[in-house]
C-alpha cells in the first residue's frame, strides 16, 4: 500500500508545482531585443540596471590601452549601443509609469557642469556634434585619427567667416515682418488717433486765443515742441519773422516771471 501511496503524492506535488507555474508569472532570463516587448515595470527597471552594469564593466575594460587598436574599437562600439539601448529602456519605463531617468541624468550633467566649470564627460568621454551620440571612452580617445579629428573640429568651430554670421539673420531681424500680424498696426493707429485729437484740440485753442488776441497762460506758450506750435499755428497759417520773434518773446517773459516767483 505504501508504493501506490507514494506514487499518488508524487503525481499531487506534479500537479501541484503545474499549477503554481502557471499562475505564477515566468520571469525571462533573457533581455527583450526591444524595449517595447517588456510589459512590467519591474522587469524594465531590472535590465535597465543589468544595461549600467555592462557599460560599467566596458568602460572599466576600455582603460587599458594594451588590448589593442581593433578590441579597443569593437569595445566603444559596444559601449555605444549599449549607452542607446539604456535610453530605450529609459523611454520604456516612463511608458510604464516609472520615473524619467534620462530627464535625472541631465539634471545630475548639469550640475556637475555647474561644479566644475565644463563637461562632466569630459574626463570619460567625447562626442562630436552631428555624430548622432557616438563617443569615444577611455583608450578609444587615443586611437589613431580620433585625436585629429577632434583638432579639426575644434577649428572649425572657433572661425567662423562673416557669411557665416548671416546665415542666421531672416527679415524678423528688421522688423520687415512686424506688420503682418496687424497687432503693431492697430496699436499705431490707435496712437495716431490720440495724437491727432490732441493737436486739433491745440490748432482749435490757438485759434481761439489768436482771435481774441489773448496773451496769457493760453497763449503760444503752452505748446511745448515745435511740432505742437506748428499744429497750433494751422494749416493755412504761415510762419513769419514776427510770430516767432513772438514766440521767443513769450518764452523769455514765461522764464522771467518763473525766476520771480
């Protein structure tokens, strides 16, 4: 009786262990090829950390400059595509609802750049502008055209010729294209309207003052820019010696009388 026994047992502990496979979610050896055929947070963040660890180890290899030209160039490579795969997988675990560490890693660049006074790459990487990220790390800095290549960079970047300078200027420069969203215009056209009621509002005191011969606080005086007493005189008015011996009169008699009170 003890065999069927044991046999029965083994069969429940089969059927049981089936059971709990299936319920229980299979956790992959492998990382994805795609960040995107992960579908769990937690599996994001843990080949995200198996991603630095990597590049860790690659960069601590790429140190040594005794692997020769051809390691040393397949390493960065491979460092490179690592260094793109974690910005996937970054990508991925905002996606999932994790935080955003290629924002944290900008941040955390640019406080060291703040600290240091430079780039905080500098010591571990370089990267050439339009290079689409590809850096050089470690011995890779020293292979063979890489320094030349970023000696002729650097010159081009420091001169710069005038056309250059140009390029870069369009008619918003000017102000050529000001107009065409019509907001200055209407704003123009409302100053231009205030400014013509107020020299009619002269023209029409002038006038007034002029008929009835009037020589006092309401006299030419008040107008205080020559534009205001060339409106005030009119149109039609024509200015003689007499009217700005007038004027000058005026003034010296205003200056007076201020000085006396």
């Amino acid at each position: 009786m003890a065999r069927p026994e044991e046999k029965a047992n083994a069969m429940l502990n089969k059927w049981v262990k089936m059971r709990d496979s299936e319920n229980t979610p299979q956790i992959s050896k492998r990382r994805p090829y795609l960040a995107s055929h992960c579908e769990h947070l937690h599996d994001a963040e843990r080949w995200r950390r198996q991603i630095i660890r990597e590049i860790s180890n690659g960069i601590a290899k790429i140190q040594n400059p005794g692997l020769g030209e051809h390691t040393i160039r397949d390493l960065n490579d491979e460092i490179n595509k690592l260094m793109r795969e974690k910005y996937h997988w970054n990508k991925r675990i905002v996606e999932l609802g994790g935080p955003d560490y290629n924002k944290v890693e900008r941040h955390n660049q640019l406080a060291e750049q703040g600290k240091s006074g430079k780039d905080a790459l500098a010591d571990s990487s370089l990267g050439l502008q339009g290079s689409s990220g590809y850096k050089y790390y470690g011995a890779a800095k020293d292979l063979p055209g890489v320094k030349e290549l970023f000696a002729r960079n650097a010159v081009k970047v420091t001169k710069k010729k005038r056309g250059d300078v140009y390029k870069y200027i369009t008619p918003d420069y000017y102000g050529l294209r000001d107009e065409e969203d019509g907001i200055l215009l209407e704003i123009e056209e409302k100053a231009a309207k205030k400014r013509r009621l107020k020299l009619d509002a002269l023209r029409k005191d002038y006038r007034e003052n002029k008929e009835r011969g009037a020589d006092g606080p309401n006299s030419l005086l008040q107008y205080e820019t020559d534009e205001e007493i060339e409106a005030g005189i009119g149109d039609d008015d024509v200015i003689t010696q007499e009217v700005i011996q007038k004027i000058i009169l005026d003034k010296k008699k205003q200056a007076l009388l201020d000085s006396l009170l």
